[in-house]
C-alpha cells in the first residue's frame, strides 16, 4: 500500500517490538477479522484506541484529573469535592484478592474508580503493592457487587412485560389450547 505524504515514520524502543509483535499476534489469534494483519495498520489502531479511551475518560469525567501516581496510589484531583482523592489497591483477606479502592468514598465501585479505570494510569500501578485491609472490607465488597445485582434486578422488574413473547406466552397459549380442546371434547361426547 502506497504512503502518504502526510504519514510521518516513528521510531519505537528496541525492547518494545518483540512485546508488541507477540500482542499482535495473540489478537490475530483471538479475532483474526477484527485484527488488522499488517503490523503498522495494528499499532494505529491500538494508537487510535488509546486516544479514544482518553478522550472518553476526559469528556465524561471533567471534574476529575491525575495529579500524580506512586507505587500503589493514584492521586485524582476532585474539582466537586475541592480535594483530592486516593486510589489504591487493597488487599481483600476475606477473599484473596486485591481490589481498586476509593478512600473518600470507602467504596469499591465509585466515580473515583470509574474514572482510574478508564484512565491509562491505573496501569501504572502495581496491584501486589496494595495495603492490607480491615477483616470486614472483603464482606463491604462482596454487599456492594450484592446492591448493584439487586439493583439491576429491580429495574428489569420495573420494565413492563410484553405478554406476546417468549416462554411465558407458549404456556399460557397451551394451557388456553387444551382448556379449548377438553371443551370440544366435552361437545362431542354429548
């Protein structure tokens, strides 16, 4: 395929290729007609991607900004709040695990995560230097994934049914066909 004039050449770490072919490679892998086969047109898109992820963090998230990031914190600046905001990894005993945690909200699930996730800093940070937590921390996450379950479940509750699809409507259509063919029976034994 012929360059254009406008494309510019760059020139990528030594280091960095091998682990950026083997990428490809396992996206080619896992999708291969949604992987791009030519290496370059794979790196502008994954480029491409990350601009879009920023873009989003930003436009969805203005009030919201990283002042700076250590081993196991990132610092976001809250323009609501006026203050600043840990992010950390905490280490869950209940659970085994280590888990994004908010320590102005207490919160496993906030704004304040949302928006570390959809930033390229929460890579930075390095999830085995988390800090250990209370006994009960394991417990609060496990109760807020049960709210937002019970809460996803009342909304499907709330939505009106439509009685004309699905399983619902065979039963009923059934049940109606063998009360109307118990009564032709019944008319005809007469």
């Amino acid at each position: 395929m012929p360059r254009s004039n406008l494309a510019k050449t760059i020139t990528l770490r030594v280091s960095l290729v091998p682990r950026l072919q083997v990428y490809h490679k396992e996206e080619i892998k896992k999708d291969p007609r949604a992987t791009n086969e030519d290496f370059g047109g794979f790196l502008n898109d994954k480029l491409e991607q990350l601009l879009d992820k920023e873009e989003y963090a930003k436009n969805n998230f203005p009030n919201c900004s990283v002042l700076s990031i250590s081993d196991n914190v990132i610092y976001i600046k809250d323009s609501v709040l006026k203050g600043i905001v840990e992010v950390y990894y905490l280490f869950l005993n209940d659970l085994m695990t280590s888990r994004l945690f908010c320590q102005y909200d207490e919160s496993f699930s906030c704004i304040h995560i949302v928006y570390a996730v959809a930033t390229l800093d929460v890579a930075k940070l390095d999830p085995g230097a988390y800090k250990e937590a209370r006994d009960n921390m394991g417990q609060q996450f496990m109760k807020e994934i049960k709210e937002k379950f019970l809460r996803k479940i009342n909304l499907q509750r709330q939505r009106p049914v439509d009685r004309r699809v699905g399983a619902a409507k065979m039963r009923s259509r059934s049940r109606q066909d063998l009360e109307l063919n118990k009564n032709e029976d019944n008319v005809f034994n007469v």
